[in-house]
C-alpha cells in the first residue's frame, strides 16, 4: 500500500484479493482440481497451493494496474470495483462456507515459531528490509517517487510511468495474498469475509505513518510505525471493553486526523 500511494494511487481491494487468495490456497489443498472432462484429478501440496495462491493475488493486482493505467481509471474506482469481485469470487469459491483442515505443513507457516520468536514476525520483517531496499537503494524506488512527486515531468524525463505504477499494484496485489497466505495458516481455515477492513487497516497505517495521500512523500519504516499504532489501536480498544461500533467511529477519526494534518504540512 505504500509503494501505491507513493504513486498517487490508492487500493481499496488488498483485503478482498486476500480472502480471495487465501480461499484458492486452502481450497487446493483440500478439494485439489477435478478436470471431469479429462477424468483428471490433480492434488497440490503446500508449496504449489502457495505459489498459485500468490500468482492471483498478483494477477488482480496488474489487472487494476492496466485499469488504471491503458483505461484511465480513477484508481479509487477501479480497486473498488476489484473489493467487490474479488470478493464476489470468494463467496462463490467457498460456497459461503469455510474450508477447514488445511494440514500440518500449511498451518505451520501461520502458527510456526522460529528462534521463539512467530514465524509472521519473520514473514513481515522480511518484507520490510526488502521494501526499505526496494525504495531505498534501486532505481525503481527512484522511479516511484518520481512518478509520485510530479508525473508531468517523470513522464518528459522519459520514465515509463505506466510501468511503474502497473507494477505497484502487482505488488500489493502479491503481497495482500502473502496476507492471505498467514491469515489462512494461522487460523487454518479460509473463510469468505477473511480481510474485510483491512483495506482501511493498511492505508491508515500508511498516511499515519506519515505518507502522503498525493504521493511522492513517504517511507516503509513510517508505514511500520503507523501499522503499530493501528495494532495498539485496535487491541487498546477491545482491551478497554469499547463498543465495536464506536471503534470503527474512533479508527475512522484517526484516518481522519492524518490526512488533515497530511494536507496542512502539504500546503506549507
């Protein structure tokens, strides 16, 4: 989500591409595929499950990069419109029902411990170095703020902008069905509201971690910093014994005061 919006973009259907991603895996796993036509069944184990898991998700992903880049559509339209097929897709894969019994190897990803420590720690933190680097130490993270910064000029300086921005979104896309890939493991069930929320989730951790919605000013190690805070948010709450409700009411305020403060600082 932050490579996204560095850009200027922003997508709303990382949680359903994750609850997508995550039914597709734990559906092979347990059901395999039946080509009837070819009196065919083929099974998967974990690892294969997990990388046709992974191409959906990225495969959603580039498709709201073209939307957004060969058609010209508003990023926001566009991603809303992949939430509710993605979505859609989950239900109709599911059944509306879960898919429970994933086996040992699988679960152990989402539930594992490495050194002590959860194997989602080291999911994530890996993530992240690869990320910082990403931005950091590569042309293409030059390329994203460019894009982000001033799209005009990136585009005269000869910048395949539409290749860049493509490319965040086969990021996130690959990245929200990583997500579905440790939500799905840890709880060794996919279910068909898996994610919902947590498109808001992700771009509060973002524009509270200081990146801004109009792009082109940002970084990972805030985007982190924002996520905890959403964490300790969220726990704070249910800990505190706060009416469901009004926890959306006061994460929506916070999302809120970011993005003021974001466009004030903007002005100045």
């Amino acid at each position: 989500m932050t490579l996204v919006i560095l850009t200027g973009g922003i997508d709303l259907s990382v949680g359903s591409i994750l609850a997508l991603s995550g039914a597709i895996m734990a559906g092979l796993l347990k059901r395999g595929t039946e080509l009837e036509a070819l009196n065919l069944y083929i099974g998967y184990g974990a690892p294969a499950a997990i990388v046709v898991g992974l191409l959906v998700g990225a495969s959603l992903g580039w498709f709201n990069g073209l939307m957004v880049t060969r058609f010209r559509v508003p990023p926001f339209i566009a991603t809303l419109a992949m939430l509710t097929i993605a979505r859609g897709l989950t239900k109709l894969y599911t059944g509306g029902e879960a898919i429970t019994g994933l086996g040992q190897v699988f679960v152990s990803i989402g539930s594992g411990r490495l050194l002590g420590i959860p194997n989602q720690f080291w999911i994530a933190a890996g993530i992240v170095l690869v990320a910082v680097v990403l931005l950091r130490k590569t042309r293409f993270g030059r390329y994203v703020y460019a894009v982000g910064g001033n799209e005009e000029a990136a585009t005269l300086s000869g910048l395949n902008v539409a290749r860049v921005k493509r490319s965040v979104y086969v990021i996130a896309g690959t990245l929200a069905a990583v997500g579905g890939l440790i939500v799905t493991s840890r709880l060794n069930s996919a279910t068909p509201i898996a994610g919902e929320g947590m498109e808001l989730d992700s771009i509060a951790a973002v524009v509270i971690g200081g990146t801004s919605l109009s792009g082109g000013r940002g970084s990972v190690a805030g985007t982190v910093l924002g996520a905890l805070i959403i964490g300790v948010l969220n726990s704070g709450l249910v800990i505190m014994g706060v009416d469901p409700f009004w926890q959306q009411v006061i994460k929506g305020c916070v999302i809120l005061v970011a993005v003021v403060i974001d466009r004030l600082n903007y002005k100045e």
